[in-house]
C-alpha cells in the first residue's frame, strides 16, 4: 500500500496552484525533472525558514533536496530555493525514509498510474 502522504503531495506537486507547489515545480524542471513525471516521497517542515524534501524522477532516480523561503511572508513561497539538491539513488535504502521511498517506487509502477 502506497502512502498516503506520498499520493497527496505527488497529486499536489502536480496540480495545486498554492505558491510553494507552483514554484517547486518550476524548481523540479530547472533539475531537469517533469513534474508530471515526478512522485514526491516527502517535504517535510524542518525549520522556520526550510522544508527538506525527497523526489523520485521519471528515470527511476532519488533525490533528496531543502526547499528554503520565507514562511512568515504571504508570499514567501514565490521565492523558495533549492539547496542541497542531492543524487541519492545509490543510498536511499539506507535513509529514515527507505520505507516510503519503497512505497513511492511502487506507485510509480503501479498500472493506476496515469501521467
């Protein structure tokens, strides 16, 4: 069963018109990532200023990123930035979200999956 959190933010990242998903995917294709493509595993608030996230690519590629902007400005989101933006295709297994990641592959293979 594929987790919810990861089929919320996928469906997010793909079609929400709220600031910060519009301008994570412009963000996602400036790494030469579609967004249509691309299955969130998670972004999560770390802190006052940033959100860590995670992406699993068309390709079959993971990457783990922080997503940093002013969250107290109406539109902070607007200015967000990439920092960090990290290949770890070779090492997810062994992360705090090796689970969900599993649980994302399997979605992104799933037949019900429609781009």
């Amino acid at each position: 069963m594929v987790s919810s959190i990861v089929v919320q933010y996928t469906d997010l990242l793909r079609t929400s018109d709220y600031d910060l998903w519009s301008r994570l995917r412009g963000l996602l294709k400036g790494q030469g990532l579609d967004p249509d493509r691309t299955i969130v595993v998670d972004l999560l608030q770390e802190g006052p200023d940033h959100e860590d996230g995670q992406v699993i690519s068309e390709d079959g590629r993971v990457y783990r990123f922080t997503l940093f902007y002013d969250q107290a400005a109406e539109h902070g989101a607007r200015s967000a930035y990439l920092h960090g933006w990290t290949d770890i295709t070779d090492s997810w297994q062994i992360g705090s979200l090796a689970t969900r990641t599993a649980d994302a592959f399997a979605r992104r293979s799933s037949p019900a999956e429609s781009g």
